[in-house]
C-alpha cells in the first residue's frame, strides 16, 4: 500500500491570502518521502493552481513533466466539489466546467481515480430515491467523459445533515454501495473518507468489509467526532487500530491518502517540511499496522 497525500498538505498559509503553488508542494512531497499525491483541484474560487487559465493544458504538462522527473506518480485527483443536487447554487456553471476539465486534467496526468461527492436534495427524500435518482443522471455524462480520457470517479461518502433534519445522501456504506451498484460502467467505485465515517458513527470495520473491491480510494483524516477537522491520524478519536488490518484483509489495491491540511495550514513555513517528515513517519505506522506482523 502506497504512502499518498493530497497536494493540500503544503497548500494553504495561515491568512488564505497566498498559498504555496501545486508544483512545489508536489517537489516537498517528494522530499519528506511521500510515494504518491492525490492533486487537489478543489478550490475553484481562489485560483491558487492554474487550471482556470487559458493555458491550463500547458500547466498540467508541467505537473505531467514533474510527476514523471520525481517518479512520483498522481494516483487520485479532487475537482472542485458542490451540491449538484442543489438547483439554486449561484456558480454551478463555472465549478460543472472546473469539474469537467479536472476530469480532462486527470485523463491526461493518468490519473486513475478522480474523487467526486454525491449531491444530496434540500427537500423531504426519506428513502433517498430522489437523491439517488439525481446523482445518477448527474455522474453518468461525467462518467462517460472519464471514460472517454482513460479514468476513474470513485464516490466518497458525505457526512452532514440538512436543516430539515435529514442526514446527507451517501451518508454511509449502505447507501453509497447501493448508489455505485446503479451505475451500469466499469468505471466508477468508492473512495472511503474515514474522517466522514466517524461523523456519521458508522462502524468502520463492518462498512470496509462490506465495500470490499469497490473500495478503489482513500481520504485519511482524524477528528473528535464533532466537526470535520482534517487533522493527523491519532490526534482525533479514531480508532485505527481496529480498522487498518481490514484494508489487508479486503484486499485494498489502492492508497493510504491523507487529507489533514489543517495539520499545517497554521504552521509557518520553517515548519513545514519537519511536519511532513512527521506525517510520513505516522503514515508508515499505520501502513504496517495493515499489513501485520512481518515473517
């Protein structure tokens, strides 16, 4: 199991008001001994990577180029991310583009696994049918489009509840397997969030046995089980000693991908690469917890 991490670990500085650009976050990766990255194309507002420019393409033969010269390869991607199920979101036209073209980008970086959210209807769906009627005519054009570039969309489970009471769709195992099963591709499994996961106070063990081979993706996240805070595996709640022999166990193929960008976001930039060498040290911990007692 590869060690990976979202560019985001070395993105944001403590005011938002720069960030530290995707080329040399990936270059830090590399150096403080990540395996793999998963590129974060999430924030379509702030423009801190360039694929909203005109020469986009030109700026992901450069990721492309620099992946391949670090021999460190991009295993997942995270485009921009909203309710799609939500018909009044005022900028779904410029984040469906970002979205589409992140799956281009993906294709193109070879990418194998773009991770996407399922969208969730602000109105009374109890059985979630409507919910997963919506997300499937939603992903099916994007599926075909990753299809078309040679990639992936694994669906991550969500956490969170609506203000009418009811929790998010997708919001566990159950329904995200139920929803992945629906789409008729090849194309398409789960990424398993498991600082979502503990929100939702799903039991982790059951639900990675259930997912099995679906389970192509991972975000790797802590928190206290009151808000996502996306921080360093054991300083939240999270019970990983009881999960990560599962992820052997099913046969997990994919990465251990951390997602703690709150783990840095505040730290000056002397600090940084010693923070990564640290979450290079935690991630091997529990890589080996996976695969057991060595012969």
């Amino acid at each position: 199991m590869r060690l990976s991490t979202s560019t985001n670990l070395f993105a944001y500085r403590p005011d938002f008001s720069e960030f530290i650009p995707i080329l040399e976050s990936m270059k830090l990766c590399k150096k403080v001994g990540f395996d793999a990255v998963d590129i974060n194309l999430c924030d379509v507002t702030r423009h801190y990577y360039r694929l909203a420019d005109p020469d986009w393409e030109e700026w992901i033969a450069e990721v492309k180029e620099l992946s391949e010269e670090l021999d460190l390869p991009i295993t997942q991607s995270h485009p921009p991310f909203y309710n799609c199920l939500d018909p009044d979101f005022s900028l779904k036209a410029e984040y469906d583009k970002m979205i589409r073209r992140s799956i281009k980008a993906s294709g193109m970086l070879g990418v194998p696994w773009v991770v996407m959210h399922p969208g969730s209807l602000l109105e009374e769906d109890p059985k979630r049918a409507k919910s997963k009627k919506g997300n499937y005519e939603y992903f099916m054009p994007l599926l075909e489009l990753a299809g078309e570039y040679n990639t992936g969309i694994a669906i991550e489970n969500m956490s969170g509840v609506h203000e009418n009471g009811e929790r998010v769709y997708c919001n566990n195992h159950e329904y995200l397997i139920d929803f992945v099963e629906s789409l008729p591709v090849d194309n398409v499994g789960i990424c398993w969030d498991f600082g979502h996961a503990h929100l939702e106070k799903v039991n982790q063990v059951e639900a990675l046995r259930a997912m099995g081979a679906r389970l192509k993706a991972t975000h790797v996240a802590d928190n206290s089980g009151l808000r996502d805070d996306h921080i360093m595996p054991f300083a939240g709640h999270i019970n990983w000693y009881e999960i990560m022999p599962v992820l052997s166990e099913i046969g997990y193929q994919g990465d251990f991908t951390y997602e703690i960008h709150s783990a840095s976001s505040r730290l000056p930039l002397e600090l940084l690469e010693d923070l990564g060498s640290y979450c290079v040290k935690v991630g091997r911990y529990l890589i080996n917890l996976a695969q057991g007692p060595q012969d």
